[in-house]
C-alpha cells in the first residue's frame, strides 16, 4: 500500500495558520495518520466555511440547537452557523432528571444527526432545482469529555471531526466538577494541563487533515477552587493550601481570565471569556487586554439566557448589545441554550392554550404556519417538504424507470396530514365561522361545560 504523504512544516506557514504555535512537526503528524488516507468531506467543508466566514463578517450570530430539526429551523431562517453543546442536550434528554449521558458519546452522535438532517434537506431541494439556499451550515460543538487527563482531547476532536464538526471548544475546568454556564464556584486545571488539551487537539485535527477551528474557553473569571497548585503561572490565584478534597482555593475575576486566555492564545483560534454576568464594560476590558498583545485575536461570547437582560439593559442597549460586542473584536457570538428554552417554553404555552380552549389553540398555531409559509416561504407546514418523503418518492420513480414530474413536490393531497385547502378562500373557511387571531389569546375562553365533561 502506498505510504501517505509527509505533510512538511512549511504547509503551516500560511495565513490561516498565523499566530498558530505547534510543538510538534509535520513529520511527528506524518507518524500518526497510519496507512489509510480516510477524507472527512462534512468536517473539512464546515471548517473552512466556518473560517471564512470568520474572516469576511463582522458577526456571526448562532443559535444553539436541541435537535437536528432546529437545525434545519435555523438554516431556513439564514443563520450561518449552528451551536451544540453538553448542557443543553443533557437537559432535553429523557434522562436529565437522573444520570446524564456521556457527552463523549452523546455530542457526536448529536453533530452527526443534525448533518445528517441538512444533507436530506439539502439534497431534497436540489431534486427540485432549488439550490440556492446553503443549508450545509457549520456546526460549532463542546469537544470537552467527561473524564480523562488532557490527552483526551485528542480522542475528543477525532470523535467530532469524524462527526462532520467544523469548531470544537474546549474550557479549562476540571471535568468531574464541571459546572454549565455562567454559573460560580468552578473548579479550574492548571494552565498546562489546559494548553496540552488544546495541543491534542490541534494535533488530531492535523493527523486527519482537517482545519478544524479550535475555540479556547476559559472559566476562569467565575472560579472558586482549582485541583492543582504545581503550575506557576497560577500561583497568583491561589489564597490557601491544598484542602481536605485536594484542590486549592482559587481568586478568579477578571485578571485570571485574561492571563488564562493569553497562555491559551498560541494555540486556540477563537479566545471565550465565560463571563458570570452581563456586563458590557467588561467584556470590553476583556477585549483590550487580549488585543493589546494579540492584535487581531478572533474572541467568542455566550449570550447567555442565564442573564437577565431586561433587569441589566434597556430595549435600545439590548438592540445594540451584539453590534458593541462586535465592534470590540467578538466575532462569533451565540445564546447557548436557546434551542432549550424555546421548545420548553413554547409546548409549555401551546400546552396551556389547548387546555383551556381545544382545538381553537391549535388552529391558532396551524393559521400561523400558513401565513408563514405564504409570507416568509417557510416550509415546515408540509411534512414532506423537509423530511424527505418526496424525495424517496422520486427515488422511486427513477429507480422504476419513470420520469420525476419536478412540480409533484407542490400537489397536496387531502386527508394525508395537510392543511385541508379545499374549503378554504385565502386561508381562511368559506361559510363558516371566521378563524381565531393569530396570536393566542391572553384568556383564551373556557370550553363548555358539556364539551368539558366528555
């Protein structure tokens, strides 16, 4: 079998890779790949999507998904990126109120369903010559594992890349004690032990030929404790001596984020200061101490939903807030949970509408659907336009030798799960009683008492 190519050191002497440190070399990445050249098409492609658009927009706004149907959601809606992480799918999974999965396991399977749901979708619309619409959209995902030393980081990027990931970050919080979001009291790594996951990182990517962007977290600025004293450079921090459980009290703040950040800067491509509450000021400050010794440094923010941002901002400071961010160098900025809260909050309210007013709350939502899909060109309201049943219909009818009609994908048929339009005029029932506003109502009126009783 032929051996695989030498990747030379001067391959890493390119603009994409300025400000990038490597302890290694490309003959050590060479050792690695083995004999068998495997191309991770999805991974690849998302990655240097997402570097260019990095590089071109000012802004990259993201949502964070539960499920790969919002993310098809988001593409449809124009978004350019898609935010996965440990957290949120630990909340919606049927076992977040006991023992939570190992999102070793449970993230890339997550990133492959959602790339999985974007090529059907994307293929569905090319069978219909409506391409124009890139629903390939990169995935930005936590690669941090549940136990294990740095090394795992290693283990944690293959298992992504083969996934189709385009971003992996990676916090410096000690993985037992890990805590989600702005929250206080974590538990840091040391400096080292947190640079040698981002090498191991950088390395699997490399040895699968992959320019996965590499985004370092730090927790540092709400830290109470971290699980060893022996790296120097934070010593600064610590206010006590090992205690009884082995960790050593810790002053995070500010000032220890961005000295974590700035050990992190050789070796990540995006710097995220996890910031335990909404303070434009101080991502501002943030900011400048980063630039003022790596100019240019791409930075990352969590629009956290753990703020309370109507307590904090006015509607006008709120409108601008992401603009500001963007203007202080924060490229990609994203609401980790969003994914999360919505769909809690709207079945919760959907829920509600419907036991106190039937049927009347689900056309409310069905009327809703349609208006979009008229105004706005949103698809969802037919089931076959996005899961891919009319696709396998014309899967069919090529493999029997037939001719695809390229208009069947507009037929609705009555009686199969779509709106019923025969009876209608514009939306809405002819010789009947008009439909309900498009919003629900706060009061929706009670049912009957006879209809309640059944």
């Amino acid at each position: 079998m032929k051996q695989p190519r030498q990747m030379p050191d001067k391959s890493w002497n390119t603009p994409r890779w300025k400000g990038i440190a490597r302890p290694y070399t490309g003959a050590d990445v060479d050792r690695l790949k083995g004999t068998v050249q495997i191309e991770y098409s999805l991974a690849r492609a998302g990655a240097e999507k997402f570097w260019k658009l990095l590089q071109s927009q000012p802004l990259i706004p993201a949502l964070g998904a539960l499920n790969p149907n919002q993310a098809v959601e988001m593409a449809q809606a124009g978004l350019k990126t898609v935010y996965l992480n440990v957290c949120q799918l630990n909340g919606c999974n049927p076992s977040a109120y006991g023992d939570a999965p190992n999102p070793a396991h449970s993230v890339p399977a997550v990133v492959r369903a959602v790339n999985h749901a974007l090529l059907r979708v994307d293929q569905v619309f090319h069978s219909r010559r409506q391409s124009a619409r890139d629903w390939m959209l990169p995935i930005v995902a936590e690669g941090d594992p549940v136990f294990g030393d740095s090394i795992s980081g290693f283990d944690a990027m293959k298992n992504l890349i083969e996934a189709g990931v385009a971003a992996v970050h990676f916090d410096d919080q000690l993985p037992a004690a890990r805590r989600c979001g702005s929250t206080d009291a974590k538990t840091l790594i040391p400096v080292e032990d947190a640079i040698q996951k981002l090498i191991s990182a950088r390395l699997a990517a490399d040895v699968m030929g992959v320019s996965t962007v590499i985004i370092a977290r730090t927790d540092a600025e709400s830290a109470a404790y971290i699980s060893s004293d022996h790296d120097e450079r934070d010593r600064k921090f610590i206010t006590s001596e090992r205690l009884p459980g082995g960790n050593c009290l810790y002053k995070g703040g500010l000032q220890a984020a961005i000295d974590r950040a700035l050990a992190y800067a050789p070796y990540a491509d995006l710097l995220w200061c996890e910031m335990s509450e909404l303070d434009l000021e101080k991502a501002r400050k943030f900011a400048e101490a980063i630039h003022a010794q790596c100019p240019g440094k791409l930075l990352a923010y969590n629009c956290s939903p753990r703020f309370h941002w109507r307590a904090k901002l006015n509607e006008d400071d709120i409108a601008c807030f992401q603009r500001d961010l963007a203007a202080m160098g924060y490229r990609f900025q994203f609401i980790s949970l969003a994914g999360y809260h919505m769909l809690n909050l709207s079945m919760y309210q959907f829920a509600k509408d419907y036991l106190q007013s039937g049927m009347t709350a689900y056309s409310q939502i069905q009327q809703l659907e349609l208006e979009m899909a008229k105004q706005l060109g949103h698809d969802r309201v037919r089931r076959d336009e996005t899961s891919g049943t009319s696709f396998l219909a014309e899967v069919g009818a090529i493999q029997n030798g037939n001719q695809p009609d390229p208009k069947s994908h507009q037929l609705r048929l009555v009686g199969h799960g779509e709106p019923d339009e025969v009876d209608y005029n514009d939306g809405e029932a002819t010789e009947r009683t008009p439909l309900p506003q498009l919003s629900p109502s706060p009061e929706p009126a009670p049912l009957p008492m006879a209809a309640a009783a059944d």
